[in-house]
C-alpha cells in the first residue's frame, strides 16, 4: 500500500510477537513502508543497503545498545521499546546522539496512547475536583494489587494535587470493613478489581459538587502498542535527540 | 386525570416529605385517584367516608401499629413504608389479617425497584460466574464502609454460590498494598468508593472466560420510592395477607 | 485433574477450533474427564468402547443428524452446538428421543451464560420502568447494526412491556437531527455503536423516577461459549428428551 | 470561615437561585469572604464602601451591561455568567478594561469545570485514535437530540481530525435499521439517548487497536456551577482584561 513518499521503516526483532505485529502494522499504513527486517543472528547492514530511516527495536537489554551505536552512526532514527534502559544507558544514548545532530531517538516503557493519555488527563484534571479516586480493573491471574499503572497514576494525581494546594478528598467514613476503602496510595484511595474475562482496565473518577468526570482505559490485547509505535515512527525524523516516553509526542 | 374505574388511594402522613412525594405521584397517575389524605391529629374515619380502598403508610414506628388494626378492621389494604417492623409486630399484623381474610398488606424497607431488581439478578447470575465483585459508589458524607445494600447483595451472592457448591472466585494476588483488594464479605470482595458528587451507586461484576456481566443501580434521588409504592398499591389488593418487601410482586 | 466419580466427556470436532477450546475445558475441570475425541473420518464406536457418557458436537450441519442419532440410540447425552437446526431437525430428533426414554440432549444457537442472562434480565425489569433503551457498541467492522442480539433483546422487551399494558417510553425530543434518537425496533430505541478496540458489548438501560438500573454484557473473545458447554455436559444427563436453549438450565 | 486574608467576594442578583448558591459556596470557602450582595433595586455603591474585591453576577442581560460598567470603573473584577453577550458588547467590555489596566473580567457560558475538561480532553485525544463517537443520555423531557454539548464536542473532535489530517472513523455497517448509526455530525458519530431518571451526561469514546478510551461526565443537578464560579473568583485577579470562557483558568 506504499506510495513513493512513503517512509522507509526498518523492524529489529521481526520475528518476535512484538516485531510480527509492528511488522504487519507497517504493511498496513499507507504512508509507511517496510524497508528491511533484522532478528537474531542477520547484519544490521541492511538498513543502510536498503535506505532504511526509521528503525523500531523490540529486542532485548543484551543486544539493543548495540544496535543504537550502529543506527545512530549511520543516521538512522530509532524508536524503541526494549526494556532495561537506566540513567547510565539514556546518558550514553545521548552522548552518541550528540556527535550526529539531526538523529532522533524515542525510548518508551509504554506505547499504549490510550493509557498514557488517561494518565496525563487524570493528572491534569486532579486540582479542579473535591474527589478523586482510582478503580483499576484485571483478570484474576495478576499478582499485584494495585497495578503499577494504578499505583503511578494515584502518584501522579497527589503530586499534582500537593503543588495546587489542594487537600485531601473528603471521607466522613467512620465505621468501616476491614479494607473496604480501598489502598491508600499518597492519600488517593485505589481499589483493585479482579475478576475472569477483564484484561486490564483503570478508571479514575473524579467528583465535585453535583458532577463527576470519569476517565476510563480499556485494554483487551497487547496489540496496543501498534499505534504509539507507529506514532513515534512518524515524529522521530523531526525531534532529533534523545525523547523518552511517548507523552512529548501526544502534544498535550 | 383519574377516570371512573380508578382506584381510590388515601395517604397517611401525607404532609411529611415522603407524604407529599406520594400524593403528587398518585394524582399524576390516571389509574389511581387521591381520595384521602390524613395528616398528625386528622380522623381516620376519613378512609372510610371517602371509600378509599388502598391506604399508603409512611408515618411513625409510634402510630402505624394503630393505624393498620384501625385499616384492617374498616377492610381498607395498606402499603407501608414505615420502619421498625420487628417479628412481634408482623405478628400482630397477621393475627389482624387472619380476620380479614380478603385485606391485603404489603410492609417493605426499600421501595426502590431497580435496587431490589438488581439484587436479585446477582443472585440469580452468581452461581454461573467464576468472579464476581461488588462495587459501591457514594457521596463521601456517608459514614459506612460498605453501605448496607452492598454488604446484604454480598452475603446473597455469597449464599446462592454456596447454595450451588461453586467456590471462591479465583485470585493470584500475592502482593498487596493494604486494603487493595477490598473487604472481605463472605468470601466476596466490595469495594467502597467515596467522591463528591456522586448520590447512590452499586455495581455487581460478575465474569467468567472471555465474558463479563454487570448488573448496575443508580439512585440519584429520594423520589426512587414513588414507582414502587404505586406498584404496591395498584397489586395488594390481589394479595390477601400479609407480604413482606416487594419482591414477591416482582414475580421474577 | 479427573478423580474416580468425573463425568466421562467426548468431543466430536475436536480438531477445529471451538472444538479444542472445549476439550481444554474439560480437561480443566475437576468433575469432568475427557474420555474420547473424535475428528472428520474417525469412528463413532470410540465413545462407546471408552464408556463416554456425554458427547458435545460442534461440527457441521452436514453430519450433525448421523452423530446424533448414533449417540442417542447408544445411549449418550449430547450438548450441540452446531447451526443449522429447522422444525424439522428438531422434529426427527425428539423422535430419536422418543424411544431412549433417558437420554437428553440440548442444541442450543448461543451458549454465552452472559449474554442469555442479560437478555432475561432485561426482559423481565422492562415492565417496571418508565423508559428502556438498547445500546449496543461492536468493533468497525460489523456489517449490520443493530446486532442480532440487540434486535432480539428489543424485541423481547417490547414483547414483555406490552404484555403488562406498559406504553412507550417517554420522549419529548421536538427538534432531531437525524439518527440521533438511534433505530425504533417495536417501539424500543436501539443504538448502535462502532468503534476500533471493541468487541462485542451491550447494555440495556432502564429507568424510572431518580433511578436506573443497567445491565450489561460485554465479551472479548470467543472462548465465551466454554462456560455454557461444560453447564450443558454436566446438567444434560438429569433433563432426559430435547432441550433448545440453554435458558432452562440457567434456572431463573 | 474566612480569616484575614481572604478574598472579599460581592454577589449580584443574590437573591435569585444560582445567587444563593454562589453565596452558600463562598461562605463555606476558608479563603474567601462574602463581603456584600445585591439585588434588584439595591445601590451597587456597597461593594465600594465594603472593599469588595470580585463580584460574581448572575443577573440578567438588560443590567448586566451597566453593572460592569459600575465595577470596571471602580477597579473591582468581575466572573460573569448572564448570558446574551455578543461580539458588541464583548467589544464594549474591553473598550472599558482598556481605560483599566489592572481590572479583570470574565465571561463565561458554562462554569461546569466537567464538562469544560471533558470537551478539552476530547478534543486532545481525538486524533490518536481510528475511531471516535459520542453518547449523549439526557433524561425524556429534554426537546433537542443531540445536546448542544454534545453537537458543539463532536465538531471540535472534527476539527482537531481534519487538522491532523486523521480520516472518518472505519465503518463497515452495510446493513442499517434506519438511524441505529446515531446523527452524523461533521462526520462524527452521535447518539441520544433519553431515559428517566438520567439527568445529563455525555460519554466521548474512542478507539484504536486493541484500546479504547472514554471520557464521561454526568452532571446531576445544576449546581455544579459553583466550584468553576469559584476557580473564576480565586484567578480572575490574577488576570487583567477580558478572558472568555474558564478554558484558560484550566491552564491544560
């Protein structure tokens, strides 16, 4: 479905689930194509034989430093999504990023715009209501409650409640189950559902006098980093440096 | 609005709140025509001067024993909204009732259709779930944690799947933050949430493989009695006897 | 997982898809042992020699009638889920049944627990509610709308209102752009939505006077017929004769 | 509640519904101070002699003119939510706040801080996604389908596509019931539905693979005017000139 002004995508770890379904992603979009695919064991060299510009790496923490040395050298924009990247690795990143000026590289933990929009909308919303509260929702195999999307997200909204100077939600409670409340996680309350047939689902309500906002995330596979991938294929090319997370992208 | 066939209604406490609630639904019904009404300190003779023939009662634990043996005596079937009915006094009211045998009287704590129907639906779904949860949502001036309607569709459910040998809902959670999970009711977890502008709310999510039910109420005023007062009203006369909450005329 | 007492389960189809899931299924529950399975070309005489009690067939039209009428006259209850059953298949079937007094079999066109809830639940709330609405929300790519199911659901509906003399819901819209007010299926507003991430979901709202209830269905894949399966083989074998519809079993 | 650095508050129209409301909130606010009210007939001069630093009218659009002529002139800000204000008389106010440079106004039609945000959020997201539509639900008495609201956000979601240039939402709908699909609002997807016992809410839902992201806000009862009355009071002094609508005070 390529035209000739179609950007050149090149996929690091192809054969992997993840890779497979980026790989068909970029079939798909009309105004991508998929220029050279590389896993375990094949030269990176391809990309440069085949004109690749934007190269996603879904690879592992042993191998994808690397290949960013190599895509940056040969100034090939990257977005990638393998795990494992502290402080040491990002300040390398950068000061390789830092001799070839018009390269962008985009590092995310989570591709999902769904909920990381939810997130930056809760934090958002958070000063303005007398209440706010976090539901998260899972199926019953989850060995974590809350979630760490739940757990960050109530963060979030205390610290953008704390430097607006707002208090704490009110709560008349005063005879209660032994855990009916919820968690409290700085003072948000998080309640953890888990049920069979839910995947993962948050829901952040928010209240004041006579209305309420609900923000709700619904994820039903994990083919939802697609979009944000193919987002942050489309905008590297024009944010050269190192951008980590996907919110800078979403232009809030 | 009431034609020649409409059913005359008499109200007791008719000034009170609730009272007047009811009065203004009956005269906007076209089936049912107001015939009396009778405040703190009026005649009860009024009832049967006007020939009402179905009397709602939302008065005072102190009168309304009074009130039925002087309505059950002139024949005239009661709905009562009225609290403190304890087991001694249902008895008495039966004793009433065994020599009246064509009187109906219909004595119920919660008029509220869709709450009554929601519970019931849980029990009735719960035994075919892997999961099942309750959610709660309040006004946070509220002082208990869960309410009560939660606590009580929690042991219903709780029973109807013990009733059934199905055993506890499934869940792998083996870090928690305090209180994450909710509170424990017989086995069945209810979450209790807090956040201004809210009024009323529960929601039952019951699920199982690749499915989810969600069985949900909303009560956003006190007027939610009205519709199932008139229900009561319009049925008890097909109901000699004493019934006790409106469950029975939901014929489910 | 099986012990000494488990129900001896086969499965005819056990090659496709559905017919995996279920043999899964089985061999996940501890009250049920998989004890033959037969595929395109093998012999029926293996759920005989193994002493199988009940078969589930979700095959094809084309050999569903041969299987049965196998299965009935060895004396082997049967849960179908197999399409394609007229008058008279169903017709010929109770015949079969006619003589092997004992044997029970269910066909049934939708095993989702869930969803046939939903459906009896909001046929019967629906007359004790001023107003009732059908939403019904499917991912882009369904050709018809409303879904089968939400027409059904309204029919059913429309069906019970005007059984108990309810009117139409009230609605006052004086100015419609229009298809806002969504499609009129016997007087019942349908609404169909379509949106990427979605499966197949629906909720019914019913309301009156300061309350609403809601009920909702929502499935995510289509392993949801699994539950209703395994509640077919383990009731089946005490309902002897024809049972259509898993409605009876769920006891409401 | 107030202590010595509060803001001092004036209402006008402070007798009328909304009046009263404004004044309840401001006298259960810690950091403000009812200092004057006025009615029809009283002398503006009292929020001169009082100190008054902001005044709040809800008045009506013969006097509202005069009234901020009166408060621009005596160096008092003003939060403003009488209707009728066109372009003349937006011109008029900020000829007035020129001669003013210190004095703050603000107009606004709708200070329900919910609504505001879930339009802003809306109108942020729609372009992350394929697909998107809105649910509107409205209790039966409502005239017009779909709400304003809900018109005015489905062609902000319009336009924040077309200006990313992001195409119609898929549809695959062959098949229709005539108006299951909702209006077509600039190509955008909106439904109405009416049920009793809803007040006002309104659902923005969209999608992408395998997410979904919704924003709902469900309004109960008209005071939920007071909190964004209150942001305008707290902000506006901050703030010289005119501002229109409470958008910027979200600061999003």
């Amino acid at each position: 479905m390529a035209d000739k002004t179609a950007l050149r995508v090149g996929v690091l770890g192809a054969k992997g689930k993840v890779g497979q379904a980026i790989c068909d992603a970029v079939d798909a979009a009309a105004d991508l194509e998929l220029a050279a695919t590389v896993d375990k064991g094949d030269d990176l060299d391809v990309f440069v034989t085949s004109g690749t510009q934007v190269v996603v790496d879904f690879t592992h923490p042993d191998v994808v430093m690397g290949n960013l040395q190599f895509l940056i050298e040969n100034g090939i924009h990257a977005v990638v999504g393998t795990t494992g990247f502290d402080d040491a690795r990002l300040e390398q990143v950068r000061e390789w990023l830092a001799a070839k000026l018009d390269v962008g590289v985009l590092i995310a933990p989570n591709f999902a715009i769904g909920a990381v929009l939810s997130m930056r909308f809760a934090q958002a919303a958070a000063r303005f209501f007398d209440s706010v509260e976090v539901i998260e929702l899972h199926h019953p195999n989850k060995a974590d409650a809350p979630s760490g999307t739940a757990y960050r997200t109530a963060r979030l909204i205390a610290e953008a409640r704390a430097a607006a100077g707002v208090g704490r939600s009110p709560d008349a409670t005063s005879t209660e189950l032994d855990g009916a409340r919820g968690a409290d996680v700085d003072g948000v309350r998080v309640h953890s559902v888990r049920v069979a047939g839910l995947v993962a689902h948050q829901e952040v309500l928010l209240g004041t006098q006579g209305e309420t906002l609900t923000i709700r995330h619904d994820s039903i596979d994990r083919s939802s980093f697609a979009p944000g991938v193919l987002l942050g294929v489309r905008e590297i090319g024009s944010r050269p440096g190192l951008t980590v997370g996907i919110d800078p992208l979403l232009d809030l």
